[in-house]
C-alpha cells in the first residue's frame, strides 16, 4: 500500500471544517498526509483539526474567504512557512443555491455572489497553488494535485439553480483546461462531482420526506452519500498512483447517474 502512503505531502483543503471538505481532509491526514485547512469560520476550523488530532498527519487551520485574493495570499504564505511546500490543492468552499428562485427573478447580486465563492475562489485558490508548484518543477521538484469539487448538477438541468450549476460546468472546464496547461510540470488537475450526499447544506431538502421518496429510488446502492465516501478518491488523487490520472470528472453518486 506504500503507492497511497501520502507521507511528507502537504494539501490545502478549503472549505475543510465541514461536510465534504472534512471528509477528504480526514481521509488525507490518516495516510499520513500533512494538511492545512482553510474556512471561515475559526470554531469549524478548530474543532475540524480536533478530530484529526491522532494523526499521523499534522494538521494546521487558517482563517480564508477564498473570495478575497490577498486572503487567499496570506492563507498561502502561512501554509508554506508552516510545511515548506503544498502538494496538493482541493478547492472544496462552496455554497448552495438553494433552487427556490425562477432564473427570471434572479438578481445581480445573488449571480455574482454565487460566482464570486463557487468560480472565484477556487480561481483564486488553485492559481496561488499553481504559483508554487510550477516554481518547485522548474526546481526539480515536480509533483501537484489540483482537485476542484463540482457537482451532478454540472452535467443535468437543473430548474432555478442554474447560477450554482452554471459556477460548476466552469468548474469542469477549468479543470481540463489547467490538466494540458500544467501537465508539463507534473501537476494534474481534476474535478470531483459528488451526487446527493449529507452534509449541512443538503440537510433541510433530506429533511423533506417528499424529496427523500421521490429521489431515494433513484439511488441504486439506495442511501444518500456520506463525507466519508470522499475520502478514498481523495487519497488516490492526491497519491503517486494517479501520476497518470488528468482532466477527469469523477462522479461520486451511488449510481444516481446511471440509472
């Protein structure tokens, strides 16, 4: 098992504190990989790194609004003195859109907030991570993990939530686009689609029993998904045993898509 044995790299996970992000933050640390988690909120931080505290992975938190470019610099920085390196970035901050809105009423402002956290930020994110990287291959040290979490809704119409859907199908093309791009430097970069999974922003729409029976049958292995179930892709993306594994969409639904 030594091919995952993530001993001596360091990841960034924004949105770490929580839900997806701390599933695959979890899973990074238990391989041994050193990780930094970036959120907003310093308590989520805190208690996030709590429950990694038995490593064997050393873990770090930072205050970060991904949204903010000289945030995301100075989480940078700090991550950097701190380990010496970052090997890998999972751009995971994100926020909902709740599906409540016809797109006709849909404001400026509620457009460009979506964008600014679900687009921006992992812009923001990866481009100071690509920074580093490249200069450590022009150095000799080639090796970087770029990994962008989308969403199902990405690849399916998604009725007035388009705005969410619209900064994941970027998110897609991003990725793809950084995969050639970076290629020559050993960086690879991909993106993760996660189907229906538990977490505090898909907690009131699973706690609608219409919803639960209408979409439950759909899922063959017939449960929502779990933070947990991220990890293992987590741990692969972020291992030598991808080397050879870019610009993919990897679809993490229980079947949801397939049938």
């Amino acid at each position: 098992m030594t091919m995952f044995d993530l001993t001596g790299r360091v990841a960034v996970v924004t949105g770490g504190n929580g839900g997806i992000g701390l599933g695959i933050a979890q899973a990074l640390a238990s391989s041994g990989c050193n990780v930094s988690i970036w959120g907003r909120n310093a308590e989520k931080n805190k208690a996030a790194a709590a429950s990694m505290a038995s490593g064997p992975g050393k873990v770090d938190t930072r205050v970060c609004d991904v949204t903010s470019v000289a945030s995301v610099a100075e989480a940078m920085k700090a991550t950097l003195d701190t380990f010496g390196r970052v090997d890998g970035c999972f751009a995971n901050a994100g926020i909902g859109g709740g599906g409540r809105k016809p797109f006709i009423e849909r404001s400026e402002e509620e457009w460009r907030t979506m964008f600014a956290t679900n687009l921006d930020g992992v812009f923001h994110a990866f481009q100071a991570a690509a920074r580093h990287m490249t200069a450590r291959a022009e150095a000799g040290d080639p090796f970087g993990r770029l990994v962008a979490t989308s969403s199902l809704a990405s690849l399916f119409g998604t009725a007035r939530n388009e705005h969410y859907a619209a900064t994941k199908a970027a998110l897609n093309a991003l990725c793809r686009a950084l995969a050639v791009e970076l290629a020559r430097h050993g960086v690879t970069a991909n993106a993760i689609l996660p189907g229906w999974i538990k977490s505090d922003m898909t907690a009131g729409i699973m706690a609608n029993d219409k919803f639960v029976a209408n979409v439950m049958p759909r899922i063959p292995v017939r449960r929502f998904g779990e933070p947990s179930d991220f990890g293992g892709i987590a741990v692969y993306l972020m291992s030598k045993a991808s080397s050879y594994h870019t610009a993919d969409c990897f679809v993490i639904d229980g079947g949801y898509t397939a049938f």
